[in-house]
C-alpha cells in the first residue's frame, strides 16, 4: 500500500478508526523540506505497511486539519494510535529517527 492522501473527508475513517499506527505527514507543495522528506516517507510507507498506515496531508488543502493538531511548521509528522497523537516531530528527520518513532 502507498502513501494514502489524508482530507477532512476520509481523516475520521483513515487514522482516527485506524487499527493500525497511523503517520501522518503534513506538508505542502511549495515547502522544500517537505520535497526532501518526501521520498523517504514513501520509502517508509512501503516498508511498514503491514503494521503501520502512512498518509500525507497537504495543509494548504486541509488548513483544517492542520489547525487541529497545531500544525505551525511544516514538515511535521505526528503518529497517532488509538485515535491518540503519540509524538510529534517538526522539520526534516532521517529515515531512522522516523523509523524509530514508531516503535
């Protein structure tokens, strides 16, 4: 499974009813960190698909979305279990920190 595309519409289904870890990616098409971490998210997504979901959000689509979780930087990632966020992280992490956050 990819990366999937998180909205206002499929949030509450994806990641808040989530059996599974979810990852979330809030980015933006302009944000150049956000275009470095992206193939290491997708890298991720392919990786851990069997016990971890993976979406991305794109804040200027979601503003929403990204209000709700504090969202002031991007790129931010935040893991959620359980409809409850677990961490946080702001800027651009190596694969092994992100890796490492969802232990």
């Amino acid at each position: 499974m990819s990366v999937l595309k998180i909205t206002s519409e499929n949030f509450e289904s994806e990641v808040m009813q989530s059996d599974k870890p979810v990852l979330l990616d809030f980015w933006a098409s302009w944000c150049m960190p956000c275009k470095m971490l992206s193939p290491t998210i997708d890298e991720i997504a392919g990786e851990v698909e069997q016990r971890v979901k993976v979406g991305k959000v794109n804040v200027d689509e979601e503003p929403k979305l990204a209000q709700k979780f504090n969202v002031m930087s991007i790129p931010t990632l935040v893991i959620i279990k359980d409809g409850k966020v677990q961490s946080t992280s702001v800027g651009v992490r190596s694969k092994q920190e992100i890796l490492g956050m969802l232990e």
